[in-house]
C-alpha cells in the first residue's frame, strides 16, 4: 500500500504574510515629482538628468505613466529595498479629496467611477488584500492649502513689482485666504479624514490597526529666508537665473508662517483623526544647506562640474527643483516640477524613510555629512 502525503497549500500574501511592503500615499512631495533632476543647471539638461525620459513611467512596462501627471518617479521615497518592496500610490497635485479635470488626481479616498479611475484609500485596500503592507507613509494637506497658486502668486509678484516698491504676496488675499483660521480648520479636518480612510482601507483588507503603522511627514523648506539667497532681489536674476523668484519678506514669511501653519496643521490632523499607530517624520528642516538658490549650493556651471555622477555633486548642487515658467521650460521640464524636491532630495528622503522603518519609529531627519552612502545623501533620524 503506497502512502500519499499531500503536499502543503501555498499561503497568499496578505495581511502578515508574504514579503514586506511599503506604501506611499499623497501628492507631489513624496509621489516623487521632479525625481528625474539632480540638481539644475540653465546651460544644458544634461548635466542633472539622472533618470531620464522614462523617470515616471510607473506601468508595468515601464514606458508610460499609469495615472498621467501623476509623476510617479523611480527616485520615490517608496523604494527602500533591504528585502522590503515598496508601491507608490501617491499623485502630484492630489489633495486630500479625489479631483477631476485636465488630469485626474486620486485623493486619499474611496473615489471609484466605475471607468478605473480610484481614489488612493481604494486603491490601497486593493493592493493590502494580497500584499504584507508594514508601513504606510503619507505625505498630504499642502494642495488643500493651495501651495501651487501661492507659489504663483509670489513669482508673478517678484517679476512685476520693482526693488523699490515690491508687490509681496504674503498680504495678497488670494494667499491670506488661505491661512484663516477658518480654513486652517476645515483643511484640518480633511487631512484628519483622509488619515481615517487610510486606517479604514486597511481594517478593510483585513488588518488589526497594530499590524501596520501609518508614518505622517510634515513638509520640507524648500527656499531659504532672504538672507540666505545666492542672488540678490534687485532685478530678475533671482528668477531668471535661479528659478527663486521670491523676494526676501516673502521667502520670510513663507518659512516662519506659511510652511509653519500647514506643518502644524498636519501635526494636529494626526491627533484629531483618532488612530493609534502613528509615527511622525519631521522634515521641515531636512534640505537646509541644499535648498533652492540657497547661498550653499549653485547649478552645476556656478559650481565647477559638468555631470550630476561627479562625487561631489551631491553636495553642490540643489536638491529642490527651480520654479519654471513657460519662457523657462525647455522640451523635457514641466512646470510642475517646480519647487520640488529632486532626485537628491528624493533619495534623502527615502533615507528617512528606511531609517523610520528599521529603527521603528519617527523623528526628525537631517543631513548628516557630505558625500553618498550606498548611493543616497547620508542623513540622519534624530
């Protein structure tokens, strides 16, 4: 009589099972917009091209985007490796509710329209129902304060008011608008919504809330206060040679009230959403030193090198995006690019991240020397 020992099903991935991932969700500060750029440089692309013209081509061929616009770059926070996946689910100019027009743009929500077209929180319980999902890392509220137009609004204000009678955009009440007290309470609490979405989708594909932890990043300082501009604020060179066109009380005020109200209004959506497995990443102060025209870095003319693989370039050179304007961009820049962290600052980020991951817990991350580690700006989760 032979004996016939069945062999052991296969566990799916899912809840606990399978190779660790990690999730980003939110908008174009951790969706990886402007990942394709090492830094900058008015002569030629060349120079800081260090992903290419298929730097966002997210599909599974890697030869277009899946969500168009969405700019879902190869340099994205999400990719921490050490034996953990990651998936990037966030979208450039995604607010906390899912919006449709020119492109659409998934919102941290279960926005489904029966065409394909699915919010973040939808898409995330998707993807959770057949994945081990560790850390989900969510980036998200500075679109709901309208960071775009206000950026807009400085720029068109630098470039057409003279030095000697500057038009700034800090009183401007398209931009005042947006940090009344009022609004600051309602953008509140759709951050602290869509914070809820992300617990729910998980609870939906099955997970305990102490099985999976939800990192919050606050935002990063993207342009220094007006004493530590490389140009001066007389004439355009600020804009047209830097792409800061900011004048000095604004490039103020944007970093000691306009980023420092959406950061703590981030902060307090996380206690007002309710949930318990949080982390906090702080990174408001994380690219100081590398910032948009700031007097430490410069565009790789200014600085000496010719190609962002040079050893020092990482040092050097910017590692937030300049702001383009429609004279400015050439064939393969867009405007939304603008203002962003690049592939550098996207790579220090990730350290962040991975750092967040291993040591199992937040803390506010900064650079921490000169050169790269293992391909990445050496940083520091203090």
């Amino acid at each position: 009589m032979s004996l016939v020992v069945a062999s052991p099903s296969a566990h799916a991935d899912g809840p606990g099972a399978g190779t660790p991932y990690v999730v980003t969700v939110g908008d174009s500060y951790i969706s990886g917009e402007a990942g394709r750029w090492a830094g900058s440089s008015n002569n030629s692309e060349a120079p800081a091209d260090a992903l290419g013209a298929h730097a966002y081509h997210d599909n599974a061929s890697g030869t277009a985007e899946t969500i168009p616009r969405c700019h879902r770059s190869k340099s994205a926070e999400a990719y921490i490796g050490g034996g953990v996946s990651g998936l990037d689910l966030a979208c450039s100019g995604a607010r906390t509710n899912t919006t449709t027009g020119d492109y659409f743009k998934p919102g941290i929500d279960f926005y489904d329209d029966g065409a394909g077209n699915l919010g973040q929180a939808k898409l995330l319980q998707q993807f959770a129902t057949n994945h081990n999902v560790k850390l989900v890392v969510a980036s998200i509220g500075g679109n709901d304060f309208n960071f775009a137009s206000i950026v807009q609004s400085c720029v068109s204000d630098f470039l057409l008011s003279p030095s000697w009678n500057p038009d700034y955009c800090k009183d401007d009440s398209s931009v005042v608008a947006n940090f009344t007290s009022a609004n600051v309470t309602a953008v509140r609490g759709r951050i602290a919504t869509s914070f809820q979405n992300v617990r729910t989708a998980m609870r939906n594909a099955g997970y305990a809330d102490g099985a999976w932890t939800l990192l919050v990043q606050t935002y990063p300082s993207p342009i220094p206060a007006g004493s530590g501009f490389r140009y001066s604020q007389t004439g355009y060179t600020r804009q047209d040679t830097g792409g800061c066109g900011f004048w000095n009380a604004d490039a103020d005020w944007a970093n000691a009230t306009a980023l420092g109200t959406i950061n703590s209004t981030v902060r307090a959506a996380i206690g007002q959403s309710g949930l318990t497995n949080t982390r906090l990443l702080e990174l408001q102060s994380t690219f100081n030193g590398r910032r948009l025209c700031e007097k430490t870095v410069g565009l790789y003319e200014e600085v000496g090198l010719s190609s962002w693989t040079q050893p020092t370039a990482v040092d050097k050179t910017e590692w937030i995006n300049q702001i383009r304007t429609v004279t400015t961009v050439g064939s393969n820049y867009y405007i939304q690019e603008s203002i962003h962290p690049n592939y550098w600052g996207q790579l220090a980020l990730r350290s962040c991240v991975r750092q967040s991951y291993t040591l199992n817990r937040g803390g506010t991350c900064t650079i921490s020397g000169t050169g790269l580690l293992s391909g990445e700006p050496r940083m520091t989760l203090n």
